[in-house]
C-alpha cells in the first residue's frame, strides 16, 4: 500500500480541474474555458489496488482584482503545504511567460519536487512536443516532464506512474470508495455554477457565486432551493435574461446533471439576488464558503 498527497498548481485555464477528474475517473471539480473556475481547494481521491493519491486541485494563480481573488491565490498557496509532490501544470500551446516564472519561484520556495506536466497536447503536433520538452529542461531541473492531454485523456497512465515514485506514506487516509472530500451540498452548488460560466460572457461568470439555501430529500426525489448572487443589479438582468430566458436554460442543463449525480428526480428553485461587491466584502466572502482554514 503506497499513499501520498500531490498539488495541482498553475495559471487559471491551464486545466487542472480536467486533469483531476481525468485522474478520478470522476466529475468532482467543474471545468470551464473561463479563467478562474476553481475558486476552492478541492481534494480528488484516486484509489486503484495499492494506492491512494489524494490530489489538491487549486484555483489559478493570478493578478487579484478582489477580496476574492486574494483568497483565491490563498488557496492554491495552501495546495502547495503539506503534500509530497507537487504538478505544475501548463498549457503546452502557451509561451513561458511572467505569470509561470511567478508560480515556479513559488513552487521552488517549498523545495517539494515538482513534475512539469504540459498538458492539451492534442493542440499541438507530435514533433512540436518533444522540442517543447526541450525548452523546459532549460527553465529548470524539474524531476519530470510529463506531457499529457487531460481533455482526451492522453497518457494520463504514465502520469500517474510518475507520481507513484514520489508517495512515501503507507496509509488509507480515505474509504476506497471516496473520490472527494467535500460534501455533496458543496457539489451542486458548483454544478449550477458550471453553467452560469458556460453560459454567459465576460465579466458575468465571475461576479457571481451559487448556495444552496435549502435540500429537501424525499424517496424519489430532491426539491433543491439554490440562489445566484451576483454582484450588481445589471448583472442580475443578465443572468436572468430575456423574460427568464437564461435562467431557465441554467436551471434545465443544471437539472439535467444533478439528476445524473444524485440519481434521484430532482426539483430545483433557482433564486438570483443582489449583494452589491460581495467579492470585496469579508462578511460575504465568510459566509459563502470563501474561509480560510486557519
Ligand atoms: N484542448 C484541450 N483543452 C483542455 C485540456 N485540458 C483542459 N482543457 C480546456 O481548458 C479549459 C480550462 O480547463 P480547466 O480544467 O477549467 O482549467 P483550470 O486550470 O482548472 O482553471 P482554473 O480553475 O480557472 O484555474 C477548459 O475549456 C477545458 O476543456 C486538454 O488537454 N486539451
Ligand atoms: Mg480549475
């Protein structure tokens, strides 16, 4: 039995979340091409016949505009504590720019081992990869270089040979079967979220958060009550839509996944409020879920 825990660190959009769930085999971070998705440390717990790797994904490194943004980066400097390898994952089609040196010296700072992975190789040709490869050893001794496709699933396999090398525990930490610690509750909010990103533009998907105000469990059924709080009234406009057109397409794709993920019939209440600047307020940021753990 091996065990270990591994950071997944890099800039917003790199595809960190997609990787995770690759790995899991499981939806258990939302993935869109906004940056900024992950707004959460959100363990995925990988289990196959003797080993268990408990993986840290992390919200992008960024310049923060907000409160929130602050406690975004936070989150992701906490992925970094406490495990034993750490992935610092990029966009292979990207260049090497500020924001990476940034997070490489960050990464450096812990004197963890760090595994380059260079994800969406589908995007590029084979033969571009391997001279990528190349560049990096130049940038710095990373224990590995592993290129991979998270999206279509491209030697993961090896991925997660590599990381076996670096787990020196010898622990269950979880249930074979858990794949994520965090509460249900906390997954449907996030699926609701996922399609406030996909479907609108801009500014809208990041001022705005879900909750959950309410689960009722029934026999054969969930009646769920969940509010969108957004940060000004012209953004409330927005996410409701043309006569409740947008909301209720956000509550019919949402419906239609937690109906997967809860197994049951489910009845969602969708309630969009205004909380003007909740992203640089404490007292909001607290009570939506956006804590520190110290
Ligand atoms: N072509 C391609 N796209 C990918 C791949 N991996 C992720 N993506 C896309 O990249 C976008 C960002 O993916 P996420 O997994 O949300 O990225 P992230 O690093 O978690 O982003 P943040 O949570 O914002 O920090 C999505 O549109 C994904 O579908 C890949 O291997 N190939
Ligand atoms: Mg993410």
């Amino acid at each position: 039995m091996k065990s270990g825990f591994v950071g997944l660190i890099g800039r917003p959009n790199a595809g960190k979340s997609t990787l995770m769930n690759a790995i899991i085999g499981k939806k258990v971070a939302i993935v869109s091409n906004k940056p900024q998705t992950t707004r959460n440390q959100i363990e995925g717990i990988y289990n196959d016949l003797d080993t268990q790797i408990i993986f840290m994904d992390t919200p992008g490194i960024h310049k923060p505009n907000h409160k929130l943004g602050d406690y975004l980066n936070r989150q992701a400097y906490f992925g970094m504590r406490d495990v034993d390898l750490l992935l610092f994952l990029i966009d292979i089609k990207e260049e090497f720019g500020k924001g990476d040196s940034f997070i490489l010296e960050k990464l450096k700072e812990t004197q963890k081992p760090i595994v380059l992975v260079l994800n969406k190789i589908d995007k590029i040709k084979k033969e571009e990869i391997l001279l990528k490869i190349e560049k990096y050893k130049d940038i710095y001794p990373f224990e590995e270089i592993v290129p991979v496709s998270a999206l279509k699933e491209e030697n993961i396999q090896t991925l997660i040979e590599v990381i076996k090398k670096y787990l020196k525990d010898d622990i269950l930490y979880y249930e074979k079967e858990d794949y994520t610690n965090r509460p249900t509750e906390f997954l449907i909010a996030e699926i609701i979220r996922e399609k406030v990103f996909q479907l609108t533009e801009e500014e809208v998907p990041h001022s705005l958060t879900c909750i959950i105000e309410n689960i009722e469990r029934k026999k054969e059924s969930y009646v769920i009550d969940a509010s969108i709080i957004v940060d000004r009234d012209s953004i409330k406009k927005i996410v409701v839509g043309k006569q409740g057109s947008k909301i209720k397409e956000i509550g019919i794709r949402s419906r239609k996944e937690l109906e997967v993920f809860l197994g049951k019939r489910v009845y969602l209440n969708l309630f969009v409020k205004t909380i003007k600047n909740w992203r640089d307020k404490e007292k909001y940021l607290q009570e939506f879920g956006f804590k520190d753990f110290e």
